[in-house]
C-alpha cells in the first residue's frame, strides 16, 4: 500500500471513529436527558417525622425549595391545619414565577406507634422513583416539652415527655433505617437544649437522646449511616414543639389568616443543611442562634412569606 493511500485510509478511519463517538455521546445526552425528566430535578427524599409543629414546617419548606422530596409526617395528613398550610405552599409555589423544584409528600407519622411508622416506611418506599434505592435523611423533630417543677409536675407528663422525646427517637430509628442504609443515609436527631428553670425532666429526655445518638452511632457506622445531633440551646424549648400560631396582618374581612413559624434563624437552618450535606458529618451541630430575628408566615389560604424582623433587613422570600 502506497504511503498516500494509508494517509487517506487512516484519516477516513479518524472520521469515521470520530462520527461515530459523537453520536454514542449524543444518546447518552438524549438517554440522561430523558431520565431526568423522569425522576425530575429533585436532590432526593428527606423524612421530617413531625410537620405539626411550626418547627416542622419550616423545615419541610426549606428542604422543598432547595429541590427535595420531603415526607412530612403528621397525625392527620388530610384535614389537619399543618396539611392544608402545605398543599396551599406548595400550589402557591408552583403558580409561581420561581416555582419549587422540590416537592412535599403529607405521611401520616406517629413516633409513639410502631404500626404507624411501619406503614409509613412501606409507603415511602412506594413513592421513591426506579433510581432512588431509600432516602437521604431522617430528621426526627417529634416531641413534647412540659415546664414544672419535679415536686409539683404531673408524672403523667413525665411519662408523656419519655415516650414521645427517647423512646420515640427509638422508635424512629428502627423503622427507617431500612430506607437509610442503602444510601448512607443521615438520623438527625434534636439533642441538647437549654437548662431553664422547671425543665428538669424535659433535659433529663434531652440528655437520653443525646446518649441513645452516641450509642446509635456506634451501632450504624458500620452501614455508612451517621447520626447527627442538632444542639438547640438558644431556642426556646416551648418553640421546638410549638404547632403554628395565628398572625393578623389585618381587621378587614377576606384577608387570608397566616400562621406564625417564628423558631429558627436563616443561619440556623444552615446549621441544618450542613448537617444534612457535609461529606463528613460532625457528631452535633449548634443551633445556638437568637429566636427572635426570624419569621415565617405560613398561609391559611393564598400566601407565605419569610421575613427577617430586623429592621436593617429586606424580607428573605415574599409571594
């Protein structure tokens, strides 16, 4: 073979190699494109085990706006006023010009009922797409808080405060920790808190949780799922269980009622989101940050803002 035949030849083959790898690239791109518009944009599925609080709430629409797939777990996920605040953020939120990429999934959740939480980790797992193998984190924010004095407080109270703060942390983590090891999941776990006069027994489960975290975390490092703590000194312990509270921004009628979830900082959601993202997790995150300079307004009917009440501050999110 002449030398400028194999030239010709080789630089054919070239072609022909090179059309050929931009077509494979191509539907690799077209096969990916379709995927995505299958599964969505969404970063994968978080589980706040209790919306009926404001705290909850909050959460539940953070993690929604940052692109996930939250289940948020409630008592009654139908006609409870923490379900109908939901459905109106989020149809608000797809009406809009900056719709949510992420999604809300109402999941009636009870941490004091092994039934309830059984039937809960089945239907999650019925909702999870083809890709998605379990979820990303659970977030436990059930619980109960009771201020007395220990010669003066209804032991019934005691009782309540153990089963709903420690053994429902329990409780939670075996039932969904299932759904956390095929992804090396996160438990997010509420830990310390403050050391207030009359919450004797209050800190007293705050301490459990703390013990059952460590305990916990020995027994699952093995499977790749952390344990996390969130150390609530600074918020008030009445607020992390607090459900929404009613706020009149007017007397005339027709005006929609909004519902107050003033309980953490933009900063301390933050705290959160590293919990959640950090490659490497530390053990507790401090959610020591003032109670008083954050506000959120959930919507009885037609709206929902977010709002610094700083007066050197320009609202965070306003529809």
């Amino acid at each position: 073979m002449e030398v400028q035949t194999a030239l010709v030849l080789t630089i054919q083959l070239i072609a022909l190699f090179s059309i050929a790898g931009a077509l494979l690239l191509y539907l690799l791109c077209k096969v990916r494109g379709t995927r995505d518009d299958a599964i969505g944009t969404q970063k994968g599925s978080i589980l706040i085990t209790c919306a009926d609080t404001a705290l909850g709430l909050q959460i539940c629409t953070f993690f929604a706006s940052k692109g996930h797939r939250v289940f948020a777990g409630m008592k009654d996920p139908v006609e409870s006023l923490p379900a109908k605040l939901l459905r109106g953020w989020m149809k608000m939120r797809e009406n809009s010009d900056t719709p949510v990429s992420g999604s809300v999934v109402p999941m009636k959740i009870d941490v004091t009922r092994e039934d309830v939480l059984r039937e809960a980790a089945e239907s999650m797992g019925a909702h999870l797409n083809a890709g998605e193998r379990g979820i990303l984190a659970v977030i436990n924010t059930a619980g109960s808080v009771y201020r007395g004095r220990i010669d003066s407080q209804d032991s019934l109270q005691w009782e309540n405060m153990f089963k709903n703060n420690v053994m429902g942390c329990l409780r939670t983590a075996r039932a969904f920790i299932g759904l956390l090891r095929p992804t090396r999941g996160r438990l997010i776990l509420l830990g310390s808190g403050n050391d207030d006069d009359g919450l004797t027994v209050f800190m007293a489960t705050r301490n459990a949780v703390q013990g059952c975290a460590d305990a916990l975390r020995k027994e699952l490092r093995p499977y790749g799922v952390n344990v996390v703590t969130l150390d609530s000194r600074g918020v008030p312990a009445e607020s992390l269980f607090k459900a929404p509270v009613p706020y009149t921004i007017s007397d005339e009628e027709g005006v929609p009622t909004q519902y107050s979830a003033d309980v953490l900082t933009s900063s301390a959601l933050g705290v959160i989101e590293r919990a959640l993202y950090d490659s490497r997790p530390s053990e507790t995150y401090c959610l020591s940050v003032p109670n008083s300079k954050f506000q959120m307004k959930l919507p009885c009917r037609s709206s929902l803002k977010i709002s610094a009440s700083r007066t050197d501050s320009k609202p965070i999110q306003s529809v």
